[in-house]
C-alpha cells in the first residue's frame, strides 16, 4: 500500500470519528423542549398552535368576579386568587390558561362599590361565545375553574345546557375551592366571604392588597334579618343575612392555612387536569346524546 493511499484511508477514518464524535455531542447537548406560557395572551401565533397540541386540545377558564370583599380584601380576590390557582396547576399539567374572566352572577353585591354586575342573559351569551371561540381555536375539552361562591348555580346550569344543541368540544366544571378536612385547625365557624380562609389564601397570593388592620372594621356576623321555613328559597337571602357583604372573620386568617388551602386547590386542580387530557368518553357520549336526541322516538323504550 503506497504511502499516500495510508495516509488518506487514516484522514478518512479520522474523519469519521470526528463525525461520531460531534453527532454524540450534539445528541448530549441538545436544548430540551422549550417552554410554552401557559397564559393564552403571551404567547405569540405559532407558540398557541404549538401549546395546544402540547396541552392536548385541554385549557382552562379560571372563573372570578368583580365585588366587595369585606373592609379589608381586594375587590378582585375571586379573580386574582383563581388566575393564580389556574396557572400553577397548568404548569403541573400543561394547559393553556385564558384571560381573567369576571362576567359572573354577582346581583346580591350591586349595592357596592365596585361591583360589576352583568345582566342574566348576557352572562349566559359571553360565557356561550366564549368557550365557541376557545373551542374554535382548538380548545376541545374547556375545564371552567370556579372562583366564586355566587356562581354555584350559573355554572352548572351553563354546563347542563351545552346539551341543547351540538357542540364539537366538552364542558367540565370544578367547583372546589377549600378542602373540607385536613390542615391547621380554623379558629372560626362562619368562615364564608371574606372570612378566614379566603383572607389566609390572600396572605400567599397577594399579601400586599390585604389590610388585616381593616378586618374588624366592620361585622362580618349573620344578621338573620330573614325568617322562612328550610327548603324556602329567594334571591335576597344573602342580602338579609350578610348586608355588609362579609361573612366571617378575616382577622382570624393565618399564612398557614393560606399555604395548605392554596396548594390542596391547585394539586386539586391540577388532578383534575390530568383526568380530562386521560378522557376519550365524554365526547364520544355527548356525540350519541346530540344523534340519539334528533329522533327521540327511535330510542329503544
């Protein structure tokens, strides 16, 4: 074998190993899958195509209201504590997490300040056009995350009413807020609007809107200004019972309760998260219900 033809066999074999060698070292050194927001408004067009494919088509509505929140919380706490709980189970389960959103049932607050108050059957349109919409820009399973009391009844009727007529996507609803056991020990009974628990998430959200020296300020005490029989309902029954729309004692919160409390939400919600990405039932059954409900007599009897 001629000197020259050595030396070029030893270039190319050198060649190859330093092909080797670069690929293995591309291959250890490439960048992990970048990071998605997964707040709906900062990411750009390709990233959104991008992030609800990663989220499988799953994003969340965090639901929260505009009103009075005792004399010494934020008028946005529903919001703010809800947008919060939202984003950080979608960063535990990736998901694509909407605006805020306050377009809720809150006629009981209208006599105060600050309180936003839709109209009935425009929250049932902007809540309907809302979820086509998200649904349209690929959403196909909408898990509404509830962040405010008033909303118990709006929320599951809206939800039961997307049987009505034909919809290519799924409504979920999760409406749990506090966990009814575990955790440091609540000092107070009444603990509903504005009162011990919700002031402790506050305290790890956004301890710098509360004003604990405000709490006592006003009574957050049942007025029992109303006396019906159980089982009798009217719409001013909050209004009678709680006019100073407080109902509790935020005096009594602690920074540890807030810290179990918000991480029980949004372990809770992140869970929930997981179940829905997992379920391929839901649709396939609201699908059978629309086709079964077109003819109803040819349903087996």
């Amino acid at each position: 074998m001629s000197t020259m033809h050595r030396m070029n066999r030893k270039f190319c074999v050198a060649a190859i190993l330093l092909c080797m060698s670069f690929g293995k070292g591309q291959a250890q050194t490439s960048s992990p899958q970048p990071k998605l927001s997964v707040q709906w408004e900062e990411l750009t067009g390709p990233d959104f195509v991008e992030a609800i494919k990663r989220a499988q088509g799953t994003c969340l509505l965090p639901f929260g209201i505009l009103e009075k929140h005792g004399p010494h919380m934020p008028i946005g706490t529903d919001l703010i504590n809800v947008r919060y709980v939202a984003l950080h189970a979608a960063e535990q389960q990736y998901a694509v997490v909407f605006p805020e959103y306050y377009f809720g049932q809150i006629s009981e607050a209208r006599h105060e300040p600050g309180t936003i108050a839709y109209s009935r059957d425009l929250q049932l349109a902007l809540l309907q056009a809302t979820t086509d919409e998200m649904a349209r820009n690929g959403c196909k399973k909408i898990l509404i995350v509830n962040g405010h009391g008033g909303n118990v009844s709006l929320l599951p009727y809206f939800a039961q009413s997307q049987l009505d007529k034909p919809h290519d996507y799924v409504v979920y609803l999760f409406d749990q807020r506090t966990p009814t056991t575990g955790g440091p020990k609540r000092k107070t009974t009444d603990d509903q609007h504005a009162g011990e628990s919700e002031t402790s998430k506050m305290m790890i959200v956004r301890p710098d809107l509360l004003h604990q020296d405000r709490a006592t300020s006003e009574s957050g005490a049942d007025q029992h200004r109303q006396n019906l029989p159980p089982g009798v309902y009217t719409g001013i029954w909050w209004y009678a019972r709680f006019p100073e729309h407080y109902a509790g004692d935020g005096s009594a919160a602690s920074h540890e309760l807030g810290e179990y409390q918000m991480k029980w939400w949004v372990d809770s919600v992140s869970k929930a998260i997981e179940a829905i990405k997992a379920d391929d039932v839901s649709l396939k059954l609201q699908n059978e219900f629309y086709e079964k409900s077109s003819h109803p007599l040819s349903t087996p009897q």
